[in-house]
C-alpha cells in the first residue's frame, strides 16, 4: 500500500513538471507569435503628400519589386565607405500617390529617436533616396530597424536608422531682403568656449544671433552652404541648439551638442532662413575670383548676391559696425566689391561719382523698406 501511495505521488509530480512546461512553452509561443505580429505591424508615416499623412507598413514595403545594389558614402573625415543594400526607391513609392521627389523643396528624415536630416533639392535632384532593409547581405541591427535610408554618393549624414516618419517639404516662397555678414555680426555677441576635438576655441549662440537681429524662428528650415560646396537643409529646431565655431580649424562651423560630430558642418559659406541670409566673407574670399582695388585683393559683391537672390530693384541700405550706412541703388550695389583691411575688417567698397567711397566694418545689407 505504501508503494502504491508513492508511485501516485510520484506519478502526479510528472503530471505537475509536464504541465509546467507546456505553459511556458505555450507562453513562449504566444510572445514569438506577439513579436512577428508586432513587426509586420510597423509602419513608416509619409506626410506632405496632398492626399494628406499616410501611413505604409514595412510589411508591404518588403513585398515590392527590391533594388540590391552596391553604393558609396562619404564619411566627414571624407573616407568613402562601399556597401550593398537591399531595399526601395522612395521614388517608386510616391508614385503610388501620384507625387515624385522633385515635387518638394526638401525631404526631412526623422528617426524613432527624434534624430532627423533634411535632404535638399540639389541633392533631391541628382540622387536617389533608397529606404533599405538590408545592409551587406543581412537584415539591419535592431537599432537600425525597421527602415534606413541611404543616398548614393553622398556624405554618409543621410543613411538614417530606425527611420519612422519621411516629412515632404514644400518652398514657403519667400525672397530675401537682408544679408549679414557673420564676420562682422559675431562681434556684438559674446563668444564662449567650445572643446572641439582636443582644442577649446571661441563659439556664438546661433540663437543669440537670431535674437540680436530679430529674427523670427517660426519657420521650418535653413539651407546651408559650404565652402567646398556641400548643401544641407537643417530645421530651426537643431539650429537654435547649435552654436558657430568662430576660431580654430574649419571655421566657421556650425555644431550642436545635439548632433554627432559628422554632422557638424565645415567652413561655411552662406546660410539662408526666410528673408535672411548669413555669409562668411573669410569663406567667400577664398572662393571667388579676385580684382585689385585700391592695391587691395577684392571680390565682386554682385555673384553673391545674385546666387542668394538678395539682388533685385530698389534701395539698399549698407550699414557698418559702427552703425554709419548710406543707401546705394541696385546698380551701384551691383558694381560694388569687398576687401579686408587689417584695421577696419571687412570693407564694402562702391564707386560714388569718380571716387571710391566706402562701409567699413560691413555687417548688413537690407532692401529699403
């Protein structure tokens, strides 16, 4: 009788661990099938379209005619990186809705983290934008899913991971009216240390200058031009955490302690916000094709202007740092030119009558109101 108690005791306890396991199984079946789930349930949001946001899961995504093909990125260090990728043309899918890229103005790509990078038209123009699922013959890390884009032959700042929202930009059409020289702008403001790299060099709040020169943030985007020619959209958003490095190497250059060091921006030439534009003259000096005034290396202001579409009929006022200004025609601004002077920095110079008159110290140059 004992024995017989024993071998249903221990019978029952087989039954228990059998049990137990089963659940666990189940259990652990039932949180695979919850994560397959949860992965063909992602979505990516597209917004601009005109038939207003929509929402395309990475499900139907992957089940589109894929493009593998082998592409070149530029790393900031300017290192050129080969990969192979998998995925679909952003172009493809819009025309699902009747749309194609060059519809917008800018493309801005915004990762799950909140990260995003504006494509600009040039590059809209000349390049395609792939939305990939994989990289080198493999499905993208986790952090990198569910989509990454990546532009072909360009710097490696447009490959964004865990890519959840593509945000169509239209121009808001609005003309610039006043130009401000950054050389000459920094020194009403307070310039504060930045380590960069192994240095600590002298930087000025981007914000702090829009608010020295009234400057309404309401708008969206900023295009931004380098010297070496590279062209970027930023939002006003990252702007407004970002300072300009105004000594050291590479200046000036815009960074923001929200913004990886590839993304920073070297040596730049102009910046271009609603009816303002910004520009380096130290930048442009360097780029444009001299003529001797006055014994002095000097630039041509009409092509800068012209490329801004600051140039136009009317009056401009042309202010200097000490706040002496005179107001020139379109035609004499068209034939005036910039040289630097060791002391008086950067001089706006224009032919007045048979004599060269001149704006010293030149901070800005505003349409007659």
């Amino acid at each position: 009788m004992r024995f017989q108690r024993i071998w249903i005791i221990s019978l029952l306890a087989i039954l228990m661990v059998l049990t137990s396991c089963q659940a666990q199984k189940e259990e652990k079946n039932s949180q695979a099938t919850l994560q397959v789930q949860e992965a063909g349930n992602q979505t990516v949001k597209i917004t601009g379209l005109s038939q207003g946001d929509v929402l395309i899961s990475i499900t139907d995504i992957k089940e589109r005619e894929a493009k593998d093909m082998t592409i070149e990125s530029i790393r900031s260090s300017g290192e050129i990186k080969k990969n192979s990728i998998k995925g679909i043309l952003l172009q493809d899918l819009l025309k699902d809705y009747d749309s194609c890229e060059e519809d917008f103005s800018a493309i801005q790509l915004v990762a799950g983290d909140g990260y995003s990078m504006v494509v600009p038209l040039e590059i809209i123009k000349k390049r395609d934008i792939v939305l990939a699922y994989e990289v080198d013959g493999e499905p993208l890390e986790d952090k990198a899913q569910p989509l990454m884009t990546a532009i072909p032959d360009e710097r490696s700042m447009y490959w964004v991971k865990n890519l959840v929202e593509i945000n169509l930009m239209r121009e808001e059409g609005q003309s610039l009216a006043r130009l401000i020289i950054i050389d000459t702008a920094k020194d009403h403001l307070e310039a504060v240390d930045y380590t960069y790299y192994d240095a600590v060099d002298k930087a000025i709040a981007v914000e702090e200058l829009f608010t020295y020169y009234d400057i309404d943030t309401a708008g969206k985007k900023a295009s931004i031009k380098a010297k070496d020619g590279l062209e970027k959209e930023e939002t006003i958003e990252v702007l407004k955490t970002g300072y300009f490095k105004i000594t050291g190497k590479d200046t000036p250059l815009f960074l923001s302690p929200e913004l990886p060091k590839g993304m920073h921006i070297k040596e730049i030439l102009t910046m271009s916000y609603q009816s303002d534009a910004f520009i380096s003259l130290s930048s442009a000096m360097e780029i444009y094709e001299k003529v001797k005034i006055e014994d002095y290396d000097a630039i041509e202001l009409a092509p800068i202007l012209k490329e801004l579409g600051v140039m136009g009929e009317g009056n401009y006022v042309c202010t200097g740092f000490d706040g002496y200004n005179c107001v020139l025609t379109a035609e004499q601004l068209n034939n005036s030119y910039i040289y630097e002077r060791e002391d008086a920095g950067y001089i706006l110079t224009y032919m007045d009558g048979e004599k060269w008159s001149k704006v010293k110290g030149i901070e800005t140059i505003e349409l007659e109101k």
